[in-house]
C-alpha cells in the first residue's frame, strides 16, 4: 500500500519486492563472511552487494515514479537473476532463501519494466 500518496500504487508489488530483495541481500551478504568457505564465495558476495544496491535505487525512483523506473528495474531484473544463480550455488539456508528473494523480484521488475513501457 502506498505511503502518502495513490502514484505508486500500480508498480506497489514491485517495490515491496525490491525492498523485502534488498534486505535479504544484505542480510545473506553478512552471514557469508561467517561462513568457513568466505573465500569461494567472493563472487556471490560481491553480487548480493550490486543486487543489494539496485533493488535500494530501483524502489527508491519508482516511489518518486521516475521516468526512469522502467529501465532501472530491467536491469534491475537482471542483477537479481544473476544474484539468484550465484545465490543458489550455494548450499545454506540463507544463500537459498536470498535467491528465492531475488527471483520474485527480478520477476516483479520484469513485469513492472513491459508494464511502464506499454503505457508509453
């Protein structure tokens, strides 16, 4: 449900979906530098961070309804589909969870891109 205004209430799930994305994110980047194995996963990490930091970018230009919000969540689709595959190479909870976490929003961002550019 939008905050103060009705602007964003088409594109709500889609901003829902980036924010619940960015904190798994952070929260999955921080419970694997606990992990023993830290240095096979410097390439997921270094991804939870990018995926972590456009989903934050992406809710934060289509709550102020940007022109740009269409194509920040495109790519923000495919920095979470990349996060997801790293995600998934691993074998804990959290890394499983965050991927879960990062494919409904990348599929979110995908809907709310074509949905934005077919109003145009």
């Amino acid at each position: 449900m939008p905050i103060v205004t009705n602007a964003t209430a088409s594109i709500q799930a889609c901003i829902d979906a980036c924010n619940a994305c960015m904190q798994a994110c952070e929260e999955c980047y921080t419970a694997c530098f606990n992990e023993p194995d830290v240095e096979a996963r410097i390439r997921c990490i270094r991804t939870l961070r990018d995926c972590a930091d456009i989903c934050s970018m992406s809710s934060q230009y289509m709550s102020r309804n940007s022109d740009f919000s269409a194509q920040l969540c495109a790519t923000c689709a495919t920095i979470c589909d990349s996060c997801a595959t790293e995600c998934s190479k691993m074998k804990d909870t959290h890394c499983q969870k965050c991927a879960d976490m990062c494919r409904k929003c990348a599929d979110e961002c995908r809907k709310m891109a074509s949905q934005s550019q077919a109003a145009r």
